[in-house]
C-alpha cells in the first residue's frame, strides 16, 4: 500500500483554528489515535496515519507522533497506559542536559532537565528516559506531581512553536516503578521501526507543502514550475515505496530490528524535506509564502532537523559496512551505541 495514497495518507483536518493540543484531546477522546502496534501485520497502516498528521499539521503530528509511540513502548514492556490520558516520549540529552535516576531499587530520584519536550504545558504524561548505572530507564511521569517545572520561555524558534516544546526540569521526584529492563528503550526492535514512523511524518509534512504547491499552479503554471513540481512528486513517490517496503519488511520479518532499513528511510525522507524546503519557495513566490507556506516550511525545517545530517549518515554507513562484513544479512551489526543514542536523542 502507499502511505501517501487518496486513501491511506490524506488528512482529516480538525475544525479551523484549533490549537494542535486540543486536536490532538478531541483525537484521543473520539480514539483516533488508536493505532495498529508495530510489527504486527499492519505497520505500513500506523506509518500512513502518522503521514496524513503531518500533511494535515506538522506540530499536531509531532504531538500525535509522541503518545502514539509512547503508547506502543509501554505495550512492549507488557504495560498499558493511563486511560485517557495525553501522553509524550521525552528522551532528549542535548548539550549535557537528560534526565537521571539517583539512588537504587525501590528509592530511585528522578531529576535532570530534558530538553524539547514537546507537548509540555498540555499533557497529562510522558515516558521520561532517565541515565541510570546499569542503563537507560524509562519513568512514567504524572506531569502534574510537584517537581515538575516548565520553562515557558524555553522555544523561541518559530519552526513548531505550535507543538508546544519547552525544556522542563524534574526536581527529585521520587520513583517507584519503572517501565521496562535497563537499556530496554533502546534495545528494543521498535525503537528503530519508531524511528522509521518519524522519517513517515516528514515525508507527510513534505506532501502537505507539495499539496499547497500543486493547487497554487493549478490555474497557471509555466514550465519551469512544472518541472519542479514534477522533480517533488517523484521524491515524494520514492520515499513512499521506500517506508511501504521497510514497513512490509517489519510485518514479514518482526524480530529483527531493521536497523539499516530505518536509517536508510530516514535519510531519504530528511533529503526530500531538503530539497522540499529548498525548490518550494522558489515556485510558489511571495504571495504563496505570506499566505501561510512560510510557516509549514518553518516547521519542516526545524522538525526534519532531528535527523543529525553527517552524523546520522556516517552511522548508516557504519552499518552498511558491517552488514557487508557479515555477509548482507539484515540488520547487520548496526551503528554504535554512539549511533543509537543519537537516534533516540530527537524528542
């Protein structure tokens, strides 16, 4: 199936003005964001709504993106989330900040100040990955306990001001359960195919743009733009079939990690929102920009700018040599845990 098709990927768009916030509630309440779990027969389903919450709004998608992952982390750890509840991942350890667990079993203290945590004066929870001494924990946070302080005047970027994204500090919070093994965040096959889910929503952020595109030259349109359009669409094809077939390779596959296979999709997808981000200014023209494109192309940049370029890409070829001393089996060895934490260092 094509993530991006009439059917599978366009947008069901909420009522006009609506904070993504309060979308993002309204979704919840009426279970639209119930989604098939990953790695069970339905993948390419999950990755093309979160495609049509991109195309239809880059910071509700990011939200949408957030608790349906974190939703799917506590399934796999053979836990379920708090009912009706708005929940985030918050895994972010930017510049010596994240989160850390002090003491041992049984009187663990949550503490630290993470970084883009997007969704942060609005949700009711999030997973908070916490350094810890034998590995990475992860805490299910009630976001509304003492302790829990937002910084409002952390985001001053105007890409994605609209998900809400602050730093916010955890002061001491005591901590008795835990979700999941030390290092289960990212040992687990569904934090690489998650990562994949994110490469689906730029790619929907992407078409949303090339949507704009193609109804602004629909009356008038000289071949130069033409072209242009031409050289979006097939972008956008290519990376469609890309994430179609690494989400028909999870479904066939489910215990293996696909590491190779999500950072290739990832890689293609941020080069499309490249070239998106640089070709589309140039055929729709001022009156386009100031109508509302310059903002979706704001939020593009700044969201597609979780891929880390020549880093994420030297990680790839890490493990594209490694699957070439290994014979080309799948998955190969995989980046580093150098790789893996820039990876999962995005939320």
């Amino acid at each position: 199936m094509s993530l991006l098709s009439a059917g599978a990927g366009r947008p069901t768009p909420g009522p006009d003005g609506a904070r993504p916030a309060d979308r993002l509630a309204a979704l919840l309440r009426a279970g639209g964001l119930e989604l098939p779990p990953p790695g069970q027969g339905a993948t390419g389903v999950r990755w093309a709504r979160l495609a049509a919450w991109g195309r239809e709004s880059l910071p509700l998608a990011r939200l949408a993106e957030g608790h349906t992952d974190a939703v799917a982390i506590l399934r796999e750890a053979g836990a379920e989330p708090v009912p009706g509840a708005r929940y985030g991942v918050w895994a972010a350890r930017s510049g010596g900040t994240g989160a850390e667990l002090a003491g041992a079993a049984g009187s663990w203290v949550l503490r630290g100040r993470v970084r883009f945590c997007s969704g942060a004066p609005d949700l009711e929870r999030a997973l908070v990955v916490a350094a810890a001494p034998a590995g990475s924990r992860i805490v299910d946070v009630d976001l509304s306990r003492t302790g829990v302080r937002r910084h409002a005047d952390s985001w001053r970027a105007a890409g994605m001001r609209d998900s809400d994204t602050l730093d916010v500090d955890l002061d001491d919070l005591e901590v008795t359960d835990l979700v999941g093994e030390p290092g289960f965040y990212t040992e687990r096959p569904g934090f690489w195919w998650g990562g994949a889910g994110v490469a689906a929503v730029w790619s929907g952020g992407a078409a949303g743009i090339v949507d704009a595109l193609r109804e602004r030259l629909r009356e008038n349109a000289d071949p130069h733009q033409l072209a242009r359009l031409g050289e979006l669409h097939t972008g956008l094809e290519a990376v469609d079939a890309l994430l179609t077939r690494t989400a028909d390779a999870i479904d066939a596959d489910p215990k293996s990690t696909h590491r190779t296979a999500a950072w290739t999709a990832r890689a293609a997808a941020e080069r499309l929102c490249r070239t998106v981000l640089d070709v589309a200014p140039r055929v729709a023209g001022v009156a386009a920009l100031a109508g509302g494109l310059a903002d979706r192309l704001a939020d593009l940049g700044m969201y597609v700018r979780q891929h880390h370029g020549e880093r994420d890409l030297a990680a790839l070829g890490e493990a594209v040599l490694g699957e070439a001393a290994s014979g080309g089996v799948p998955g190969g060895t995989g980046p580093g845990e150098a790789g893996r934490a820039t990876f999962g260092g995005e939320r």
